[in-house]
C-alpha cells in the first residue's frame, strides 16, 4: 500500500496555520480527486458503453462523466465565485440525475448526447477553470462554509460519491465493455467462510451529529445532535457471507412471501428477483459478477444486497434461530464503531478494506479484526434500519438545498460503515448517506439480536410535500407576507387583549388545524385541548409537539418547492409544549370530557361545519360561567361544507340581507353577551407569487 496516495484519499483537514500549504493541500486533494474519477472510466473499453443503460433507475455513464465537472461549474456561479460559464448547454443537461426523483428526467429520448471526447474536453476546461479558482480565490483558517474552498471541497466530495455510485453501474455493464487495469486490482482471496455467530454489545445513551466546528468536511445532514437511548443488544462478529445468504437463496427466501415486507414483496413482484443482484446461477454454479471480472461465488466475501432484500434475510435468520433478530439502527452501528479508535483523515494505514487502500473488489469477511468484530468499516457498507432524517438543528446548505432533503421522505434508508471504494467524506465516521430501499450499492449488512423496537430510533421526520398540509403548516408556523401579521399569533393576541380572564386553567382550540393558536393560548393557560376534525392537521400538530420542528415544502413555482422548517424552541413554545394535547375530534360532537373551559377559541371553523347552529347551541355547555367563547371568520360559505339551508348568515330572509354576525347574536345570544368585534386579516401563501389575503371577523363572547 502506497502511504502517500492514502493520505490524498482521505478527506482534508479544515484546519491550519499555512494559507499557502492548505491552498496546495486543497488543490492536490482536488487534483488527485479529478484523476481517479476519471481513471474509473478507463475501465470502459469502448464508447458506446457510456450511452448504455445498464442501471435502469439511473442515467447511462456519459452523463456522470459530465456531470461531476458540471457541479464544480454549477455551485460556483450560484455562489459568485465565477462570472461566466463553460458551456451552458453541458451545465443544463449534466446538471441533475442522481435519484429517481419527481424532477429527474430519466427519459433517454430527451437527450442528445455528445460524444465522449467532447466531454472529456469539457472536462479539461472545466479543471484548468477550477485550478485558477483555487489559485486566486481568498482562503481564510479554518475553513468554513461560508469560504469558497467550501465550495471546491463540495465539489471534490461529490465527485467521490459519484466515484463509487459511477462504479456501481460500470459493474452492471457487459463484461465486454469493461477490461482489468493495474489501478483497480481486485483481491484473490476466496473461499469459505467460518460460521457466524453473535456477540453481545453494551448498550448506552449516544450522542449522534457532527459539531459545527470540526475539523472536516461534512454535508448539511450530518450536522446537528440526537441522542439515542440504545439497550443492550447482540451483533453478528462478520457481515453475512455470500455462503451464510447463500442459504436463505437454496431455501427459497425469494418464493416465500411472509419473509418479505409489504414494500419487499412489490419489489420481488416486479422484479421477478431469485437472488442478489450481482450473482449469476450458470450451468449448475454459482458466480459473483465484480468490477471487471465475473469469478465463481467468493463465499467468504460479503454479500452485496438491497435493504429489502437484507430484511427478508433478517426475518428468515429470527424464524431459523427463533431469536429478534434485525437490521442495526444508526444508533446501534454507532456503538459498534467504537470498537475503532482513530477515523481518517489521521490514518498512516486503514483499518478495513476502504479508501481503495487494499483492493478494488471486497475481500474476505475475517480480514480486518476490530476487537470481537470484524468490518465494522469497510469491505461493503452496511443497510440500517434507519430511515434518513436530519438531527435536531439541521439546517440546508443554501448552495446545495436539495442533497439531503428530498431523502427525507422515509423511503431512503441509512448505509453506514463505507466500502472499499468509498474515499474521502464517505470514509469518515461522521458520514451519513442513505439510499431507496430497492437501490443497489456495495452494500451489505450484519445483524443483530435485540428486543428494542427500532422505530423511535428510526424513524423519519419527513419534509411535509402534501400541497394542503404544506399551506397550513406555512400559514401557521411560517413568513409574514405583505406587512400582515400572523394569524395565529395576532389572533390570540387580539382576542385576549378584550377579554377580562378570572380564570386561566382550560382552554379549548376548536379547529385548531395545525396548532399554532394552540401553542399561543398555553402561553396563558395551564391546560389546552386542540381538537381538529382532520387527522391529518391533528398529526403535523402531534408530530411537532413530539419532535420538537416540522418539516414541510411550499410551493414557489411549477414543480419547484422550498424547504422549510418550524422549529417549536425557535418560536418560543418548549417551555409550553406539555400543556397542549392535540386530539382528532368533530366540533359539531365533542366528547363529554372536553367541558369546563375558561375560553373556547374558535377560528376560521364555523363556515367549514356541517352545522354550525347546533354547535354554537351546544358549546355553552362547555365553559364555566364567565368564560368565554371567541369566534373568527371569513364567512365564506360554500355548500361543499354547509348545506345551505344551515348557513348561519350571508343570505336573504324575509327580504332583507340577514349576516353571520346577525345569524350569531341569533343564536347565542340567550347564552352569552357580545363583548367586542373586530376584523383579523390573514394571507394563506400559494406559491411565491399567488397568496390568499382575507379578512376575518372576531366576535367576543362572554357566558352569561
């Protein structure tokens, strides 16, 4: 192993005393990246093999070629640090297609590839543009992200992952296209594989996240903190063996169903899948396709599977040993990479088959010891329980607001551990990268056998994208538009500024939609219900008094969405969040037990029952003499929700225009006096350039 070229695969310190030696430390790593991505691509032995497809979910090789050059191009003009382009046709068409995702146009007729000379020659112009970047461009110590080698070292991190995603569809090329070289040498050990067994690991509380000042690179979603309580549990000493998931293959795992997820059993369904992607079953044997070679099934190398196909085995193994066994948590992988006391980049020799230091293939599952483990880094990455979320604090990078956050719709599940190709970022122990659960990696997994649900420790926080949702959450928790106050906020604020409250033990949010005025009244009250009709509403509100913020996208324009966050600490409602209990219920027939409130607060609700009489009939039962009864309206009556003979106003009577405030003093007034009314505005946000401004009027009542 070449210590040198180790040093230059590890990730750069941010670090440093010399502005002069981190400029030539920054433009080395950048260097040494572009040269072995492009040393990748030397694999292929013919042209045409970039423009074949030979990962369906992905675009064919022509495009990454392109598109890690296209980033640096791309992020540096977004962030003013270049004034022109290199080839705008290039840095449009090579700009997105990493995931399947809503905006990723897969569709081969819609592109008309150049050649692969014209890309490498791009390629070269767009290397000299960044090398006089580095040259000239302010380098203050350390590195934040705010310097512009931020920026360069953004683009050096992603051109390593497209290193190794870039390697996983040359593996699934015909071997024809694809010929042995020196630089990717692929190890020769093969064999079998010792039995498997487990070995207990203590569990603990830990603490995840990477701190804002440390000392390496790291993208948006590894930044923040979370601490998990993790029982004690067992782990399996290797990552399972193409020999021990060989078993699961011959004792029909793929045909028997109840191994198998609801999401697993779509995916066998459609894919028709008998075993692991990279195997082939010819003439009576077993054999491994590898980067450039197809060799007889290695048993003791890791096997290399989705995380659908790595549950179903997991099942299986728990049926066989009648044991719990599972995939790990984020949490419990974390645990076990204590057992390794350094991380790069401060490695003078790796400790797994990782950073390309040893091979360019795995290599046996009893290679590299870590106390009682083995591979607790390295060889393949390892499938987690965990759907991907951002730690408490994370926060998008404004140069790149789209690398984490569209992962965050608990369907891309946690890789962790990194592979023998994964450099860079990727090795670090902080690196956190995650993938659709029917995605092939080199990836693998191991085990473990514990009783603790993993679902608290893995479950996602996602980004909210129902368009509904999304407007409320936003009209609750979000801007103030056009110089209008909040309407949650101002409403409360308005209400209780006329109302004399003797007492302030119980208050009631009916309507509460997404429960923002909840949090305002438990400001003043010792207790608030916020009761909605909507499960949906009811959930964003619960989810958010959970987990402390909710995450949601708002519309700006066509397909294009922005990221937003409400964050109940930065709105100032963690010390009140107890005293609020969200419940799903109909206002028109609440249970008995939601009575004896000080004040019921109602907005924006009435013009949205079925039949808002009988609930104003019947509300006064629910609150203490002397208290209070607040109601706010649009009046925007639509027969979608009220039969029109129910409308309380808004109509002719005898005649004579009869409103919703005289439909109101009509009912209620046997019950309560009218104390004050008031106009309300609010502005519900469509897109960026279309918002709903309304007025809503305030009636203050008063239990007689």
């Amino acid at each position: 192993m070449d210590t040198s070229l180790m040093q230059h695969r590890q990730t750069l310190t941010l670090t440093g005393t010399s502005e002069a030696q981190k400029r030539q430390e920054l433009k080395q790593y950048f260097n040494e990246t572009w040269q072995l991505y492009e040393s990748l691509f030397e694999l292929i032995n013919h042209d045409s093999a970039y423009y074949l497809k030979a990962e369906p979910l992905r675009h064919p090789l022509i495009f990454y070629f392109g598109h890690t050059a296209t980033f640096y191009i791309n992020k540096l003009k977004l962030a003013k640090y270049l004034d022109s382009r290199v080839n705008d046709h290039f840095e449009s068409m090579f700009a997105i297609g990493v995931d399947e995702m809503s905006w990723d146009d897969l569709n081969d007729a819609h592109y008309q590839w150049p050649s692969v000379e014209e890309v490498r020659e791009y390629r070269q112009q767009v290397r000299a543009v960044v090398n006089v970047v580095i040259d000239t461009m302010a380098l203050p110590l350390p590195i934040t992200q705010a310097c512009p080698a931020w920026v360069i070292l953004m683009g050096i991190e992603h051109e390593r992952i497209h290193l190794e995603t870039s390697s996983v569809i040359i593996r699934q090329l015909p071997l024809e296209y694809v010929s042995p070289h020196p630089n990717w040498p692929e190890c020769e050990d093969v064999g079998t594989a010792d039995e498997n067994s487990l070995a207990h690991v203590a569990g603990g509380c830990i603490t995840l996240g990477k701190k804002q000042d440390d000392a390496t690179y790291g993208w948006d979603n590894e930044y923040g903190e979370q601490c998990d309580q993790v029982a004690d549990f067992k782990a399996a000493r290797c990552l399972v063996s193409n020999q021990e998931y060989l078993q699961f293959v011959v004792s029909g795992g793929y045909d028997q169903p109840h191994y198998w997820n609801a999401e697993g059993q779509a995916w066998l369904a459609y894919t028709q899948a008998k075993m692991p992607r990279f195997w082939r079953f010819t003439a009576g044997k077993w054999w491994q396709r590898n980067l450039t070679s197809e060799i007889p099934l290695p048993l003791n190398w890791p096997v290399e599977v989705n995380q659908l196909e790595a549950k179903a085995f997991c099942n299986w193994k728990g049926a066989q040993l009648q044991r719990p066994i599972r995939l790990p948590t984020e949490a419990e992988w974390y645990i076990l990479r204590q057992n390794i006391t350094t991380d790069a980049p401060d490695w003078q020799e790796a400790p797994g088959n990782i950073a390309l230091a040893y091979y360019a293939s795995s290599c046996p599952v009893n290679r590299f010891a870590h106390n009682a483990f083995f591979d607790i880094i390295g060889n393949v990455w390892q499938w987690t329980e965990t759907a991907i979320d951002g730690f408490h604090g994370f926060a998008v990078h404004p140069l790149y607001d789209d690398f984490s956050t569209p992962t965050f719709d608990g369907k891309h599940n946690l890789i962790k551990g990194g592979s023998w190709i994964s450099t860079g970022n990727e090795a670090l122990a902080s690196s956190r990268y995650a993938f659709r659960r029917h995605f092939y990696q080199h990836a693998g997994f191991r085990y473990v056998e514990s009783g603790q649900n993993p679902t608290p420790m893995a479950e996602a926080n996602v980004y909210e994208t129902d368009e509904l949702l999304s407007q409320y959450l936003e009209f609750h928790y979000g801007a103030e538009y056009f110089d209008v106050p909040n309407f949650c906020v101002n409403g409360v604020k308005q209400a209780l500024a006329e109302l004399q409250l003797t007492h302030t033990a119980k208050a009631l949010d009916i309507g509460c939609s997404v429960g923002r005025a909840s949090f305002e009244l438990a400001k003043v009250f010792d207790h608030v219900d916020g009761i909605d009709f909507s499960a949906r509403f009811i959930q964003q509100a619960y989810a958010l008094t959970e987990q402390g913020e909710k995450r949601y996208t708002i519309r700006t324009e066509g397909d294009l969405v922005e990221f937003k966050c409400a964050n109940l600490g930065q709105l100032g409602y963690s010390a009140v969040a107890s005293k609020v209990n969200f419940v799903q219920g109909d206002a028109c027939n609440l249970k008995p037990m939601f009575s004896g409130y000080d004040l019921v607060y109602a907005a924006n609700l009435i013009d949205r029952l079925t039949d808002p009489r009988s609930f104003l009939q019947t509300i006064g039962q629910r609150i203490h003499q002397g208290g209070y009864l607040v109601i706010a309206s649009p009046y925007t009556w639509l027969e979608d929700y009220t039969p029109k003979t129910k409308w309380l106003g808004g109509i002719k009577l005898k005649g004579e225009n009869f409103t919703t405030l005289d439909g109101l003093t009509e009912t209620l007034i046997d019950q309560f006096e009218l104390i004050a009314v008031k106009d309300i505005p609010f502005v519900i946000r469509e897109t960026r350039r279309k918002f709903q401004h309304s007025i809503s009027q305030m009636t203050l009542w008063r239990k007689r």
